[in-house]
C-alpha cells in the first residue's frame, strides 16, 4: 500500500491533479524510502487521517499545525493531536487552558481531538510525515505543495470557512486564502516558546462567530475524557 492508495474519497477530485504531478511522485518515493531506514510517523494508513475525518465538503473550519509529533505512537494525523492513552503534549496543553479561560470548559484528560475534526474542524498539519525523533525532517520534500493544493481547494469553495492560522509559519499561507470571502483567525502559536501571547486570544469565540455567521452549526469544543467513556 503506497501513500496514494488512502487518499479519502472525498478529496479525490480536488486532489487528483496533484497526485499525478512529478513532485508528488518523488515525494512518496521519497517518504517510503524513509520507512526502510527509520520510523516515519504516522503509519501510512494515517497519513491522510485529517483529510478522512473531515470530508471536504464538510470543513467549517481549517486550523494549520507545522508537522507531525515526531515521538513514537504520538502522530496520528490530525495536527495537535495524539491517540487515547498519550500524554498531551505542551502545544495541546496551553490550546486547552486557553479554552478552560475563554469557555469554561474543564481540560480533558487526553489529547484526542477527532471529535472536533468529526464537526468539520480539518486539523491540517503542512507536512504530513515526519522521521521518529527528528522535527521538520520531512519538511522542504513536497508536502507543503500537496497541503497549500489543500487549502487552496477549501478557499475555491463557494462555501465560506474559517481559517486559523498560529504562528509566523501558518501565517505565511495567507496568499492562498481570499480574506473578502473567508474569515482567517491569526495569533501566537501555543507552543511554549510563545505561549505567553496565545493566552488571552480567544481563538475559540472568534471561529464559533465566524462559522455561526457564516450559517453553520458552532462547534462544541468540548473534549470528552476517555476515563468517562464505557469500552464497547
């Protein structure tokens, strides 16, 4: 199974393009030339995980990470989140105090966000692989051209969205997005190292406004705990 073969239905014809443009094919030669050398995170089959949860014509919401966490059973392929049974890690950590500040509502005790991408919340990382242990290995290889084709084909879409944008590096996609026709939600990045300006940007009422004006459902941020949650 190759990175091509899990690309979710949805995005196939918004997406086709690119997966037969030659970049495309160096990159995934590329990344799975990776997986014999090292661990890559996600799996292959999570790769596209945030393009399954949210098809496309379902996205309220595009909230842009970097690239995935690049320690072992962390990435799962929605950006800022991590699988049941995963410390939260400190990005993830300072968004939920600014949500307990903005919105009451109680940190949860895990770090799983698909119930907001099952909302409509495309939780999009730039680059979309990562080598264990080592940051930004995948970045400059490719995948930022598949993600901007991403954001561009959720720009192109009569239907409105909002897009949140942390940090210089997510700031930077602000060419593909027509502001006169989107709302864009931009602030610090809540990684610790700016942390400090994030608190207080209330990111949350800001895109909750946004979506309601723009005629659709709010989304509930809320973050079930697991411990809550009888096993089936």
């Amino acid at each position: 199974m190759t990175v091509t073969d899990v690309l979710p239905q949805s995005w196939h014809g918004v997406l086709a393009e690119e997966l037969d443009k030659p970049y495309f094919k160096e990159l995934t030669d590329f990344v799975e030339e990776e997986r014999t050398k090292a661990p890559v995170y996600p799996p292959r089959g999570e790769v596209f995980a945030a393009l399954e949860a949210t098809p496309y014509d379902q996205v309220k919401v595009l909230i842009l990470g970097q690239d995935p966490y690049h320690g072992a059973g962390q990435g799962h392929g929605l950006c800022f989140s991590v699988r049941p049974g995963v410390k939260t890690p400190p990005s993830l950590r300072n968004i939920y105090k600014e949500m307990r500040e903005e919105l009451g509502y109680d940190v949860p005790d895990n770090g799983y966000l698909q119930p907001w991408a099952e909302q409509g919340v495309l939780l999009l990382n730039a680059v979309l692989t990562v080598r264990g242990g080592e940051p930004n290995s995948h970045k400059g290889k490719g995948w930022e051209k598949f993600t901007d084709a991403v954001i561009r084909a959720v720009a192109s879409r009569p239907d409105p969205a909002v897009f949140v944008l942390w940090g210089n590096y997510a700031q930077k996609k602000l060419p593909l997005i027509d502001e006169s026709r989107h709302v864009v939600v931009k602030g610090a990045h809540p990684s610790p190292l700016s942390a400090k300006k994030f608190f207080g940007s209330r990111p949350f009422s800001q895109i909750n406004e946004a979506v309601a004006a723009q005629g659709h459902e709010p989304i509930d941020w809320r973050i079930p705990d697991l411990a809550a949650v009888p096993a089936v």
